[in-house]
C-alpha cells in the first residue's frame, strides 16, 4: 500500500472515529438531563439557520478533527524525517484543526481565558501520554523484530 492510499485509509477510518467520539460525547452530555437536547453550537445555528442541519454540520465536523488527527499519522511513515519533525508536524496539524472546529463549535471561551489555555495544556498533555504510549509499544515490537533477526543470523551459522 503506497503512502497515499495509507493516507486515504487512515483518513477514512478518522473520519468514522471522529462522528463517533463527537455522537457518543452529546450522548453523555444529554444522559440524566430533562431538557435533552442533542444541540448545536448557536454559532452554527445561527450562520446555518436550521438546527438540524447544525447538527448535521456538528457532527461532520467531529468527523473532519478525526479525519485529520488519523489521515496526518501518515507523516510517521515518511522515512527520511526525524520523529521530532513528523512529531510536531503532526501535533501542528492536530492542535490547529482541534482549535479551529472548536471554536467554530463553541467549546472555548471567547479570547484567551484560563479555561482556553487549561484545555490547551490538557490536550497537549493528553496527546503527549498517547505518543508516549505508542512509542513505548513500537520500541518494544523493534526489540523483538530485532531479537529473532539476530537469533536467525546465529542459526545460520
């Protein structure tokens, strides 16, 4: 599978990830509430006109942050960059459209507030533990790899 197709695949698969995270994230708002409303942003209800079609947009717009954040991984497989590099590229990437839809959907406070920069700090920090597990792991799997390389070449000898 060629770089781009992987691209295409793991945008697609964030794609259905990100509705699915931004559908199950209204659920456990709306749970318990007696005015449960799925809702939508009142800047999108408000450029758009409909409610449902906000939610409409809400909900790709979840997709559009997972599409993103999955479909930009592929920079960890362009072999000729540094971790750092595809490391930060990809955060960029992330943070940016992360930013950018919530604003859109409301999830931050207007200008910079402590709120805004404690759910920056929290998402860093999250996406942080998540590299940090996902290098741990692919560490691991490059020790074993490397392990029975190393007992086939004493085998062959």
């Amino acid at each position: 599978m060629t770089l781009k197709q992987r691209a295409f695949y793991k945008t697609a698969v964030g794609f259905a990830l990100g509705i699915l995270v931004d559908v199950v994230i209204h659920v456990i708002f709306m749970a318990g509430r007696q005015d449960a409303d799925f809702g939508a942003s009142r800047i999108l209800t408000d450029l758009l006109g409909n409610h449902d079609l906000a939610i409409v947009t809400d909900i790709l717009l979840g997709g559009v942050l997972g599409a993103v954040c999955n479909g930009s991984s592929v920079v960890y497989e362009i072999e000729h960059w540094s971790v750092l590099r595809s490391t930060l590229t990809h955060l960029l990437l992330c943070i940016v459209v992360y930013f950018t839809v919530g604003s859109v959907l409301e999830w931050f406070e207007p200008g910079v507030t402590a709120f805004n920069i404690m759910q920056a700090v929290l998402w860093v920090l999250a996406y942080t533990m998540i590299w940090m597990i996902q290098f741990l792991v692919y560490r691991k799997e490059i020790r074993e790899i490397n392990q029975r390389v190393e007992q086939m070449k004493e085998r062959g000898r």
